[in-house]
C-alpha cells in the first residue's frame, strides 16, 4: 500500500512539473521532486530582469544525505546590508528513491533554517569573496557533481543578468574558494560545518560510492540513492544516475 502510494505521489508531481518556483525548499516533499531545479537557480533566472534586486544562492553539498547547506542572499538598499536565509538540511527525502517517507520521516532526519539581516560590510565581503573565488568566469561545462562528493553550485541575479558557476573538490578552483569561509563565519544556525574527509589515499572513485547510502531508517540496508548534476553551458544541464 505505501509503495502504491508513493508512485502515485511520484507520477502527480511529476505530471505537475518539477521547477522551482519559490516556496520553502526545506520541506521534504518539495525538496525532492524540485531540488535540481532549486540548485540550478532556475527561479533566479526566470525572474532575473534590470533594475531587480540582486539575489545570489549559494548551495554547498557535504554529500547529499549527509549535510547539504543552502544560503539565500538577497540585496536590501545600497548601504543597508542584505537579507540572508540559511537552510541546513540532513537526512533529506530520496530523491530516486519510491519511498517519499523513507529518511524525510526518519529521527534522523534534520532541517534547520534561520533568517538574518547582515551588514553592509559583510554582504560586500561577501560578494568580494565570491567573485574572488572565480564567480563570474564561465561555468565549467561538462563538470559533473555527483551526489556522494562535495561541491559548491553559486548561482545569481546581480546587474539584470544571471550567472551560475559550480566547484567539485579535488577539481580546479576548489582550492581557491574564500566565500565559504565569509559564509561559514555568518551562518547563525549553530550546526557545525560538514568538511572533506581526509580519504585514503589509496581510495578509487568506486570506493567513495560504496562509502555512500545507506538507509537511516534500516542502517543495515543500503539503498542506492545517488545522483548527479551536471554542468551545462547556460547552467545545469541534468541529472544522471552516478551508478
């Protein structure tokens, strides 16, 4: 019955489109059938005209059923700060999984989301940071982000126009990252920062997968649940099955 209800659930939202159009992200019904669009900033681009507000979103994947942190930045006046929204979500519904109810429901499972006003001189900083980090050069196509690794996907509305840039660890550029430092320092969440392990060294990409997925509702069952976005010219071009 709950398999019965589960496919049913898929094949509506699927029917209904899965763009993200707004709404609270951190809900687990929404996240799962709307994340990769939230990722790619689809909303931010739609939305993205002259003379609007900047916006900028800033999600950052510690292995996606581990920690996954999502940062919302929008401009207030010149000289007042911003607006900043803070997700940070662990345990969240499976994305290519039957079972909505699997980890969203389990005790392990976490969402936390606080909002805060920053400063003016921090939003600059922050800005600063992601452009120093290499923001405005053109996106890395073709680069893939699968589910299990780490990465950061920048997507924004500043000046009328939209832009996303994406940074896999291990890969160019991941070295030179300085707003995730900014952005660590003024998250007022409290959870703390889920870092890069130091791996083996002798550790292939074969054994970082088997590392990932299993189920926290049945710790002895592991479901594979992995995926991956993949970088486009305009943006994220898709998901794949990792495996």
């Amino acid at each position: 019955m709950r398999a019965l209800l589960a496919s049913a659930l898929l094949a509506l939202a699927l029917g209904a489109g899965c763009t993200y159009g707004g709404g609270d992200i951190a809900e687990p019904f929404q996240r799962k059938f709307q994340w990769f669009s939230y990722v790619g900033g689809d909303d931010l681009k739609a939305e993205c005209a002259p003379g609007r507000a900047p916006r900028y979103r800033f999600v950052y994947n510690a292995t996606w059923e581990q920690q996954v942190r999502a940062y919302e930045l929008e401009r207030l006046q010149p000289g007042e700060g911003g607006l900043l929204r803070v997700h940070v979500l662990r345990g969240g519904a499976r994305i290519l999984q039957y079972w909505i109810f699997d980890t969203a429901s389990s005790p392990a499972a976490t969402t936390i989301t606080r909002d805060v006003r920053i400063s003016e001189e921090q939003y600059l900083a922050l800005i600063r940071a992601a452009e120093a980090s290499g923001f405005g050069a053109p996106s890395p196509a073709g680069l893939q982000l699968p589910s299990w690794d780490f990465y950061w996907v920048v997507s924004a509305c500043a000046d009328g126009r939209w832009h996303l840039n994406a940074w896999r660890q291990g890969q160019p550029g991941w070295d030179k990252l300085t707003f995730d430092r900014v952005l660590f320092t003024i998250d007022p969440t409290g959870v703390p920062v889920r870092r890069p392990p130091e791996w083996p060294r002798s550790w292939t990409e074969a054994d970082y997968r088997l590392s990932y997925g299993r189920s926290t509702s049945n710790p002895d069952t592991r479901e594979s649940d992995s995926f991956q976005l993949v970088v486009g010219r305009e943006g994220l071009a898709g998901n794949l099955r990792a495996f």
